[in-house]
C-alpha cells in the first residue's frame, strides 16, 4: 500500500471504532448508522482510495471543488452528497453529480433544483438542512431554516418533481441555547425527523455528527454521520 492508503486505511479504523462503539453503547446495531466521509479540499486521488478502502459515500460543500473532482471519479461506486450553503447559479453543475443534498434550506433552492435535475433526467434525493441557532429570521448563520420553516420545505419537495425527500441535517450549533450542548442539539433533530415522518415515513434520513462530536450523533439516534478531519487529516485551507 502506498503511504497515503495506509494512513487512509488506519485513519477509517479508527472512525470504524467510533461508531461502532458509539452504536453498542447505544445499544444500536453497527448498520443503522451511515459512515458519509467529507473528502472537501481533498484530491480526488484520496477518493479514489477511500473507494479501494470500502468508503460507498462521500460528501462536498463546494461545486467548484467538487465537480471535476466527481467527474474524475465517475467510474467509482460511490454516493455524492452535497453539504455545503448552495447557491442557485450552482445548482445545474451540482445535480449532474449529487445523488444527495443534504443543505436544502429555502424555497428558491427547492424550485431550481427541481428544474435542474427534471431536465438532467435525475431524481435528487433531499434533506432539509435545519439551524437550531436560527435567529429572528428563521434562518441560520451557516445555511439552514429554523425548525419553523420544515414543513414548508418539506412539503414543497415532496411536490416538486425530479426531487425525493430522505429527511433531516444539521450542524451542532455554535451560537445559541444549544452552543456546546451537542447531544442536546442532535436528540432535538431526531424529535423534529419523528415529527416529519409521521405523515412521511420515507424520510427517514437523519444526519448529524462530524469528526469532534458523531458519538453524540450516533447516541442521539443519527442515521448518517459526516465525518472530514478524522478520516483525511486536518484541512489545509479553511472548507
Ligand atoms: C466539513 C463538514 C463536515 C465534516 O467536518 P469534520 O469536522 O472535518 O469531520 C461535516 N458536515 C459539514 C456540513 C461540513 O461542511
């Protein structure tokens, strides 16, 4: 193995510790729980690897990091979730790669996604990114609409065409009655995806938990954990 593939490897070991760790203490089983790793800033050399290595999904927050980068990696059998605060403008290039986005916070966002991905001939699945440090607005300060504006989003990509609704995302909030109450903030998420699958089953995604926090995630009853640092190494650039 090269150096970059043994590290990869003993680095996913690790995080395959953590979550399994996290599920028994939990009293979870290991496959209820999702490993997405987030290669952002990455090469798409490191995600070819990670492919080698087991990894089945990957998650970027910039299309213009993560398109050629997808396009690269075309041939793997890998999802792509889209994580990051999208812009309209971007969202043609992204629909030609993502299976997932996972950060869709405003009824605009909803709309050009269904027109984009209805004319590329794809289903995109979609979670509704939530901030539960939204202020006043109903918006928070990294993306995402307050738990007062789900159903709204909801309801609107269940009747979009080109769009399938798969559930929930959050960020741990820095800000805010949840600052440094991690677990507080992900069993919060999971009552709120209880709520909206009451009338909509399907959606059953819940995803929250990154490198420093995914035992809580995982404690709290997270599907998909999203995990960048501890997979890959701290990034070089701010992403
Ligand atoms: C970067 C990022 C992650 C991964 O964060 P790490 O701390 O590197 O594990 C998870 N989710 C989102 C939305 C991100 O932007």
């Amino acid at each position: 193995m090269t150096d970059r593939k043994t590290e990869l490897a003993e680095n996913l070991a690790k995080v395959e510790d953590r979550i399994a760790a996290a599920c028994a203490a939990a009293g979870r089983g290991r496959e209820e729980v999702t490993l997405i790793v987030v290669t952002k800033t990455y090469p798409a050399s490191d995600v070819r690897i990670l492919s080698e290595l087991g990894v089945r999904h990957v998650a970027e927050n910039k299309d213009q990091d993560a398109s050629p980068k997808a396009a690269e990696c075309a041939d793997l059998p890998l999802t792509w979730h889209f994580v990051g605060q999208l812009q309209t403008n971007k969202v043609r290039s992204v629909v030609r790669y993502a299976d997932v986005v996972q950060s869709v916070d405003r009824p605009k966002l909803v709309t050009a996604l269904s027109r984009e991905a209805v004319r590329a001939g794809r289903e995109i699945g979609c979670l509704v990114q939530v901030a539960l440090d939204a202020g006043a607005d109903g918006r928070g300060d990294r993306g995402g609409v307050g738990p007062g504006g789900i159903e709204e989003l909801a309801s609107l990509v269940t009747d979009s065409p080109g769009l399938r609704l798969d559930g929930l995302m959050t960020v741990a909030p820095l800000t805010g009655e949840y600052a440094g109450r991690e677990r507080a903030a992900f069993e919060r998420l999971v009552d709120l995806s209880t709520a909206l699958r009451s009338g909509r089953p399907a959606a059953n995604m819940v995803s929250a938990g990154m490198s420093a926090d995914l035992e809580e995630a995982v404690a709290a009853g997270a599907t998909h954990v999203r995990v960048g640092t501890a997979v890959l190494g701290v990034r070089p650039r701010l992403g």
